[in-house]
C-alpha cells in the first residue's frame, strides 16, 4: 500500500495529491517519490523504479518532462541495513522500502520550497492508496 500525500508551503505554494510507493499490484515495478525541478519549480511524484536485465532496480536519475533538468528527492533513500540513518533522529516521517535492498524515509516537514526557496514545505499525509 502507498501513502498519499500533500505538499504546502507558508508562501502559499501547493500541488495537487502525490501518490508514494506502491499498490498490490504493481509496488515490485513502480515506487513513487516525491522530487522536485529547480527550473520549472515544480513538486513532482516519479517511481524510481527501472527494468535492468530483467530485474527492477533503484534509480534516482530522473529528469523533468517539461525542461529535461535531472530533479532533486524529497527525503532520504538508502541502503536497508544502514545503521547510520537509523541511528539518526528522523522525526515524524513516512518510511517506505522500495525493494529488499532500500529505505526511504521522509520527513513530512522542513523541505525546500521550489517557489520561494524557502524550507517551509511540508507533506501533509492524505490517506493510503492500493
């Protein structure tokens, strides 16, 4: 199951509803995170998942449809069995694994605000999705 989730800033900057993760019948091939473009300074919901010889692999090289920039993650994306950021105080966050190799952990505030450049953006959890 996926959570869906809002972004706000205090300058008034929204968008619509992001899809994270994945549902039953496709979370082995599409993980949706959060990213957003520098240049068209939008907040976007890409799946970090791609085929690979026959495997689906993490990939965080993902470049904006509109001006073709690579765009910047939301959060934290790491290795599973990394002590270094369980040992960090991650408050109030959505943790998500992608695959059996992979964590990803988002704060849902204090994130960098494509509009005023501020970090005031914060991801306000909507519901679950399947």
């Amino acid at each position: 199951m996926g959570v869906i989730v809002k972004p706000y800033c205090t300058c008034g900057y929204t968008t619509k509803e992001i899809y994270l993760g994945g549902g039953m019948e496709n979370f082995y091939r599409n993980c949706l995170l959060p990213f957003y473009c520098i240049h068209c300074k939008e907040i976007y919901g890409r799946n970090i998942l791609k085929k690979h010889k026959g495997e689906y692999i993490v990939d965080t090289k993902i470049h904006c449809r509109i001006c073709s920039s690579e765009l910047v993650i939301y959060g934290i994306l790491t290795s599973f069995d990394n002590d270094e950021i369980q040992s960090k105080e991650i408050d109030d966050c959505i943790e998500w694994n992608p695959n059996h190799y992979t964590s990803y952990y988002l704060n849902r505030n204090h994130h960098y605000c494509p509009n005023c450049g501020k970090e005031e953006i914060e991801f306000e959890e909507l519901g679950i999705w399947d």
